[in-house]
C-alpha cells in the first residue's frame, strides 16, 4: 500500500492528527502540501517530513481559514500552473467549546467558514485535476459528535453536522469520476485541543485535571486517549488505492466511546 506519484494537501499540518497524516503519506511515498496560517512552524513540520521517493516533492501553502477569501487567493494562485493534486485531507481546528443556549451568532457563521467553506473552497481548487487523473480521496477530519453529539461543545456540533451532510452530497456527486469523499471521526486524542477541552471539563465538574482525564477515558471501552498517529493510519488508509470501493462514509476512529452502530 503506497502512495507514489501522488500528491497531497493536508490542512492544518503544523500539529496534532495533520501534522501526523502529513508524516503518514510522506512515509507512503506521497508528495505532501502542508496547509496552515504559520509559516515558522510549516517549514519545521517541512524538514522533518521524510522522503522515500525521488519523484517526491514537499510544499508548504500559507493560508488562514479565518479568511476564506485569502485560502481563495492562494489556492487559485497554487493551482493555476495546472497542478493535480490526488489527495485532500481537510483538518482544522474545532469551534470554542460551550453550551449551544449561550453561543452567539457570530460563533457560528465564523465555524461554519472555517470549516464547511473553507472545505469547498479546496474541493473546488482539486476536483478537476482529480477527475482528469481519475484518482481522487477527499478525507474530512470531523467528530463522532455527527452520530452523538458532545455535550459542551455546541457550535461544534452543529458545524460538524452540516460538513458531514455536504461530505455525503459530495461523495454521491463525484463517485462517478474515480474520487472518494469520506469523513473520519476521531474520538478523545492527545492533542493540544483535548488539553483545552479537559481543563474545561476539570471546572465543570469542580475536579483535577487528572479527574477530568479519567473520567474521560472511562466511558471508552480502549481505557485511554487516542494518539495522532491512530487517526492518521485510518486516513491514510482511506487515501490508497485499497479503499478505492469505500466512499460516503462516517468512520469513527474512537475506541469505541460512540454508542450508536
């Protein structure tokens, strides 16, 4: 299972489950576009991705999801020479957590941009030189809150749930061109955002940090967190050719926390 002569854009690379993928596809031979708004920490992720090919080539982009017109801009000007890219993996960080009651609007037309257009906007930079190569896996980093949805975390699930339904029209809509649109769903995972989401659970229930940590874990038949490199597996496996029949799907990726089938 190898992903030679392809080309990858993964979002939100500079750390976490991106920074983990983009090492993953590298490691399978894939040429990697790494997506984020921080330069300094795009060229580090850059010296470190590894090259196992020599038809590979890394890349950086420098776009900010807050400003959907600006990724516009960047992508039209990284695309106009003709570029395929094959593989898409559309990764950003979630929404302030919160009870949904208490959120104000303005919370959620900003989620919404980051994530839903901020994800058509590189589906519309890619899909053509996908359909040219008959080759195309567009994987969408979401939430297990599209089958159960996360208590606290309101614009979250909300804006989850409507990327899960354009992920699905998608998958329908350009299944016919050899392209596969599937949304990977991780559970609790050792990043920067669990960190955020424990101190606030840890408030909530008037407890440690420690406390919040194994209660979290508790209602996960694994008994632990998640590592960046699991979820990454699993998209890397939806990238290659070996999931070339798997399409339109929700995959938890949660040690089996979600209750619903």
């Amino acid at each position: 299972m190898d992903l030679i002569n392809k080309r990858a854009i993964v979002c939100g690379s500079t750390q976490g489950i991106g920074r983990s993928t983009a090492q993953k596809l590298a490691q399978m031979g894939a040429s990697v576009i790494l997506v984020s708004r921080n330069e300094e920490k795009l060229s580090k992720v850059l010296t470190d991705l590894p090259v196992v090919d020599k038809g590979q080539k890394h890349e950086i982009l420098i776009a900010d999801f807050n400003k959907p017109s600006s990724l516009k801009d960047v992508l039209d000007e990284f695309m106009g020479g003709g570029q395929i890219v094959h593989i898409l993996v559309n990764n950003t960080g979630g929404p302030p957590g919160g009870p949904i009651k208490e959120a104000n609007t303005q919370e959620f037309i900003n989620a919404f941009n980051q994530h839903l257009i901020c994800n058509h906007i590189l589906v519309q930079a890619v899909y053509p030189g996908m359909i040219d190569a008959n080759y195309g896996r567009i994987i969408n980093v979401i939430s297990t809150s599209v089958k159960q949805p996360i208590e606290g975390l309101g614009v979250s699930n909300t804006i989850r749930g409507a990327v899960a339904n354009w992920s699905k029209t998608l998958a329908s809509e350009l299944g016919p061109h050899g392209i596969t649109v599937n949304n990977v769903l991780p559970g609790a995972t050792a990043t920067e955002r669990l960190t955020d989401i424990l101190h606030n659970v840890s408030k909530k229930i008037n407890g440690t940090f420690e406390d919040a940590e194994n209660m979290m874990k508790n209602v996960t038949p694994a008994k632990r967190f998640a590592q960046p490199e699991e979820i990454a597996g699993a998209i890397s496996f939806l990238a290659s050719s070996e999931a070339s029949y798997i399409n339109g799907i929700n995959l938890p990726v949660d040690g089996g926390r979600t209750k619903s089938l």
